[in-house]
C-alpha cells in the first residue's frame, strides 16, 4: 500500500488500484504512489503486464485543480505517463465514471484502454482556461486524427464510451467487471504477443493530415471565445501533433500550459469552478440531509418559460405534464418545444432518438387537476402576485401531501406566494434564466419556511438537470435580476444623456458579454419587465415607451433594435432613437457624448453596489455565489471570473471613487455607493451578514 495507490497481484498482472476520493484526482501522493507502483512492476520478472483501476464512482478526474497555485512536487504526471508510455510490459487503463483532463491523458499513454459502457473520456481543460498540458494535444490527435481531436479539445467536450470507441480512443467495451474484462483483455494482448506501439510513435494519423481543413476547422470552433485565450492555445498545440517532433511539440504543450495556468483567466475560471460547487452548499443544512424523491413533475403555463422548463425535465429524463388553461396554449407550448429539439437534432446536439424519447417524457394537458400526481409543480405564468397567489391556494388544494410546490417568479415575493397555501414549508422558488433549456444558473429562492429538505431536493434536482444551482434569498429579484435592475436604471439614464443602444451594448459586448442590455432585453420580451415595472408602480421613460408602441423585442421584430424576418441580429433602429431623443427633450435632458469607459463603469459599477448590499442582507451566503449568477445566468465573461471577482481584481476602492465622481456628476442618488460597498472599499474584505 503507498497512500491512495496501492497494488495487488492476478497471476502475472498487477493490478494498480487508485483510491482517492472523490475524483480521485491526481493529486501529488496519487502521482507519486503510481511510480513507485510501477517502478516495483516492472522491476519484478514475473509481472508480464500492468492494469490501472480506480476505485470509487469515478476513473481519474484529471490533475488535482487545487494543486495548481502550489509550487510544483514531483514526480509531474508528464513523467508518470512517460514511463507507462515507456513500459516494455503492457499496460491497460480501465475506465469507468469520467476520465478526464489528466485523468485521460494517463490512460492515452497506456497501451490499451478499455472502459465500461456507461464511461465517458474527455479533455475539459479549455473550461479551466488551460489546455491538457501532460500530452493531451499531441496523444489524442495520434490515436482519433487531427480534427476529430480538436473538435473535442477546443469545446472540451465529453466523448461517451461507444463513441470514444468508434473514435479509436478505447479499444473495448467491457459489459459486467470491468476489471475482470481489462485483464481478460490484457492477457489476450500478451498472448498475441505484438509488439507494444506507444501512442507518441502512432503518426499514421497525423502525418497525413488536411491541414488547411483543419485551419478552416479552428477558426470556426474559436470564434466565439468571446476574448478567451485557451481555445486558440488548444487549437495551436493541437496543430503540433502534425508538424513538430514528439519531443518538441509536448514541451510547447507544457510551455503554453504554464502561460495559461498562470494567466489570470484561468485562476479566473477556476474561480468559477470551485464557487460553482461551494453555491450547493447550505451553511445550516445538517448534514446527511435527503431530498424527496421526484419521479413526476408537472409545469404550469406553456409559455416560453415554462416550455422551456418541461424541456429541463425531459432532458434529465423526468417525466413532466405541461398544463395550461386552453388547447391552444398549450398546442403552441409544444409546437415551440418541439422547434427547439429540431434545432439541437439539426445541429447534432441530440440525435433524433433522443429528441424522441424527450418529447415522449413531456404530456400537454389543459387539466389543472392533472397536478395530483406531481412531485414537484412548477409555475411559470405571468408576473402577476394576485395570479400567484390564487394559483397556489389551488395547488394547495390539488397536490398531493409532500409535494414540492416552486414559482418560477423571478422578482416577486416567495413568502407572501408560500403565505396563499397550508403549507409553507413545501413552497420555493425555482428561478430559471431565459431560455430555460440553455441557460445553466437556476437561482433556488429560499423562503422563510422552506425546509432543509426541500432545498436538498431543489438543489439535486438542478444538478440532475445539469443547472449551476444557487440558494438565495427573497428579496425584489433575489440576486441576479435585483443587480441587473440596478444596471437598468444606468441604461434608462445613459439613454436619455445621449449614449443609444448600440452604444450601451458595445460597451459590454466589448467587456465579453454576449449580448449588451438592449439586445438582452430584446430576447427576453420587454413587455415582461414592463409588466415587472407595473406590478411595482415603477416607471422607465424610454423602456415604456418602446412598450407602449407593442415594440416588445425580438417576439415583435422591434424593441430597441429592429429584427430582420427570422433573424436574431440586432440592427440599429433610427426611429427607436428619434423617440429616445424626443423623451430625453421633453426631460430637458441635454444629449452629450459619452465615452465607452464611462457607459461600461455606470452599467457595471452600480451592479458592484448592489452587490455588496445583497451580501451584507444575506440575500446570498457568498460573494462567490454572485459570481456564479453572473457568470452562468447572464453570460459575464467567465474569464474574468464574475462580478465580485472582478471587483476585486480591479480593486474595490477604485469603484467607489467612479461611483462617487458619477453621482456627484449627474447628481443620481442611484449612483452612490451604499454603506455596504463603502464598509467593503475601507477594509478590503466583501461584506457578510453581522
Ligand atoms: N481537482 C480537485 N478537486 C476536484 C477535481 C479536480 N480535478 N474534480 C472534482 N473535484 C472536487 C470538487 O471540487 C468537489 O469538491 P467538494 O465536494 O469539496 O465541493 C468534489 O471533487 C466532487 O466534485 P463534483 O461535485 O463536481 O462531483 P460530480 O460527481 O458532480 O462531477 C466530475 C464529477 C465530472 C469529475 C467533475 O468534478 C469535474 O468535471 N471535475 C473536473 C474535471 C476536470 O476539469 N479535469 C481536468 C483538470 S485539469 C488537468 O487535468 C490538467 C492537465 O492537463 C494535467
């Protein structure tokens, strides 16, 4: 036993089992207790090969990502991987759960690999803002070819067991034990007794290799990295594979990767990643808490939202009724499900069995009492309190004991929603982000008497789905939309100084952000957040005048751009901007130049404010919750790592002077900072709840 390695003997093969929970993840003890295991495999005569399980849920994870802001420890992967590469016996990886990262690459220096059906392969590095820096780039592409390699390193995406067999990325698939299927595997290898061909000596498929496709391939993969740097580093390491030496293009390999990890877009994304996981965690939720069981769910209202939601489900496997009031409603709910599924079958997303099996898991219905059978409802009809309220005093009366009752409210006050049943305890808020089958936040609004496992359930549910769950807490658009109204009033004023939508938007777009407010707005329906405004007694000159025209976005083919027929593509509107010029006139508001630095900082800033307030309430546990709101609800660049990191990056007192010098300048007490963002610009540490 050498720590969480540890080998044992089947006849002539040892059998190298790695236990390190959870992922075991490649951490120093898991590298350095790989070596000396096969230092003592290969110095033993009678062990005729090697085969490296892992115990547990999962095959390697990758390198141990915590590991990556400590000096180096060796022995590095790259070394254990050279000398299984190296090894005169055979070695084979058996792979179950995901192989990832690093804990792929191990395997693509084996000699063999096998994997049970259910595994899954990938390089996922490009997520972390790095590329796969123990010989990734230049193994994959000699065993799956050049393009298929890059396709798979530049998005980072998971290659299924069948597929990564097709590929030549595994050599068999092991029905039952997986390791009795590796050895059996492995002693039929010996008993062939071929020649061993290391993966760095494989170039039958670069050698050959359609390098203009393959350019033509990166640029079209890379476009979007919306000022990312990894992607076009992966594509560039990829491309080595074809025309360096080994040798030389996995030292590249390894100088990009240090470039990258160094770089603050990875500590960025890595950012990200661990805020991702510590948002699913609830400070007071005891431990061992269970969820309820969910079998069956039901949505109300077969709107977008709620189409969408259903969609949630189905792709999770879940069977789901979607109700609404009238056969019409509900015939459109699925005719714009059904549009949605073709478009990911079209582009390969899905395949059309797949899309088959997902419609077949969502039941349309116009029976109210259909809720009967439901774990979970969740309601996605308009933003109207009274609506609400009804609404759930029926479903009191309608659902089973037990079952979760959630709104898809997104400003609206949960408590008061829990308030119309007999039972609170039962009632959440599950705020998912437009469109709902895309997007990855869903915000779980926790109110006061929401139980422990309630939440539990809420936040197993979102993880099934694939969703970045956050707990938050109730207030006037919990976290994410109460910080975005705050960027709303910017826009509203900067509109009405003379900056227009085209403007507003480059400011963000430029920043990273795939879309600016305006053409946000556009696609989310802007008579939603008339309606917000109205439900609040608020007003927005320009936003309610482009509403009061039936201007409603992208839904209309106007809002504050115009929409060609059947495009999503912003163009500029002069009449939206003339009417913008007339509202400002009669404001007396007097149209000046506004510099893109200053349209960024007012859009962004005031977010920045409202965050500190919202930490300070407890609205969210963690400034790196915010983050993750950001980041996976409304696209803040994740290279920058979300709006508090950012904060920080830029430094906390340097926002605070803007704000002031904005305030006093156009004399909007919204502008100010808050008491909490000035607590936080004084001591240098993000407010928490006293
Ligand atoms: N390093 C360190 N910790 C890791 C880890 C890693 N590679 N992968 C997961 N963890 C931790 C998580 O932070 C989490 O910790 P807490 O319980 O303390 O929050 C725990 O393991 C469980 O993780 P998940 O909640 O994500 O578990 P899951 O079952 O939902 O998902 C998974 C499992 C698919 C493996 C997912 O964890 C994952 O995607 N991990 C990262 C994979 C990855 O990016 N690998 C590449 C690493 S970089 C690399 O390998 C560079 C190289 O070239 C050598």
């Amino acid at each position: 036993m050498t720590g969480p390695v540890s080998m044992r003997r089947d006849g002539e093969i040892a059998v190298i089992e790695i236990d390190s929970p959870p992922v075991n993840a490649l951490s120093h003890p898991v590298r350095a207790g790989i070596a000396v295991c096969m230092a003592e495999a290969l110095a033993d005569d009678s062990v005729k090969g090697v085969a490296l399980t892992c115990l547990g849920r999962t095959f390697c994870a990758g390198a141990d990502i915590t590991e990556f802001d400590k000096p180096p420890m060796a022995p590095m992967l790259t070394e254990v991987i050279n000398t299984i590469e190296a090894s005169p016996k055979p070695v084979v990886a058996a792979l179950h759960g995901t192989a990832l990262g690093g804990g792929f690459e191990l395997p693509l220096g084996c000699h063999f690999r096998v994997a049970a059906p259910s595994a899954a392969v990938g390089l996922p590095e490009v997520k972390l803002g790095i590329l796969p820096g123990a010989g990734g780039t230049q193994r994959l592409p000699r065993l799956i070819g050049l393009e298929a390699a890059l396709q798979r390193i530049v998005t980072g995406a998971q290659i299924p067991a069948q597929e990564a067999l097709a590929l030549g990325a595994v050599d068999e698939i092991i029905e039952g034990d997986l390791t009795a299927g590796a050895l059996a595997f492995l002693r039929s290898a010996l008993a062939e007794n071929h020649p061993l061909r290391p993966t760095r000596d494989r170039n039958d498929k670069t050698s050959n290799a359609n390098l203009a496709a393959f350019d033509a391939l990166s640029t079209k993969l890379t476009a979007k990295s919306r000022g990312l740097k990894a992607p076009a580093m992966c594509a560039e390491s990829v491309r080595n594979a074809a025309t360096m030496p080994f040798d030389d293009a996995l030292q590249r390999e390894r100088q990009i990767f240090e470039t990258l990890r160094d770089g603050d877009q990875s500590k960025a994304q890595r950012h990200i990643f661990f805020a991702e996981r510590a948002a699913q965690k609830i400070e007071d939720m005891p431990r061992g808490t269970k969820g309820r069981p969910i079998t069956q769910a039901a949505v109300l209202g077969a709107g977008a939202m709620g189409g969408g939601i259903a969609m949630c489900f189905a792709d999770a496997g879940l069977p789901v009724t979607l109700i609404d009031q009238s056969e019409e409603a509900v015939g459109a709910g699925v005719d714009l499900i059904r549009a949605n599924y073709q478009r990911s079958a079209t582009s390969g997303r899905v395949s059309e069995a797949e899309m088959a099996q997902r419609l077949a898991l969502i039941t349309p219905s116009t029976t109210f009492a259909d809720v009967a059978t439901a774990d979970i409802v969740i309601e996605a009809v308009f933003e109207d309190m009274a609506l609400k309220k009804r609404l759930f005093a029926d479903l009191d009366a309608a659902c089973k004991p037990g079952a979760i009752l959630a709104t898809n409210t997104s400003t609206l006050d949960v408590d008061a929603i829990a308030a119309a049943t007999q039972r609170p305890q039962d009632v959440l808020g599950l705020h998912f982000f437009s469109p709902a089958n895309v997007m990855r936040l869903l915000e779980i609004v926790r109110a006061q008497h929401t139980t422990h496992d309630v939440l539990k359930t809420a936040i197993d549910l979102g993880r099934k789905m694939g969703k970045a769950p956050v707990t938050v807490g109730v207030c006037h658009g919990f976290v994410g939309n109460r910080m975005l109204h705050a960027r709303g009033r910017q826009v509203e004023q900067l509109l009405l100084e003379g900056a227009t939508p085209t403007h507003l938007d480059a400011a963000l777009t430029n920043f990273g952000f795939p879309m600016g407010p305006c053409a946000m707005s556009d696609l989310a329906g802007l008579d939603v957040s008339w309606r917000v405004r109205r439900e609040a007694g608020l007003t927005a000159a320009v936003a309610d005048a482009i509403c009061e025209r039936g201007w409603f976005g992208q839904k209309t083919s106007r809002g504050y751009f115009r929409y060609e027929q059947g495009s999503r593509r912003p163009v500029a509107d002069p009449e939206v901007e003339a009417l913008i010029s007339t509202i400002a006139q009669t404001q007396n508001a007097a149209p000046r130049a506004i510099s893109e630095r200053e349209v960024f900082e007012r859009l962004v800033f005031p977010m920045i404010n409202e965050a500190a307030d919202i930490l300070a309430e407890g609205v969210a546990a963690r400034a790196s919750d915010i983050d993750v709101v950001w980041v996976f609800g409304y696209g803040w660049p994740i290279g920058t790592g979300g709006p508090m990191r950012y904060a920080e990056t830029l430094g906390v007192k340097a926002i605070f002077s803007s704000l002031m010098r904005y305030s006093d300048q156009t004399e909007d007490p919204s502008l100010a900072p808050g008491s909490a963002l000035t607590q936080w610009a004084t001591s240098g540490e993000p407010p928490s709840v006293a």
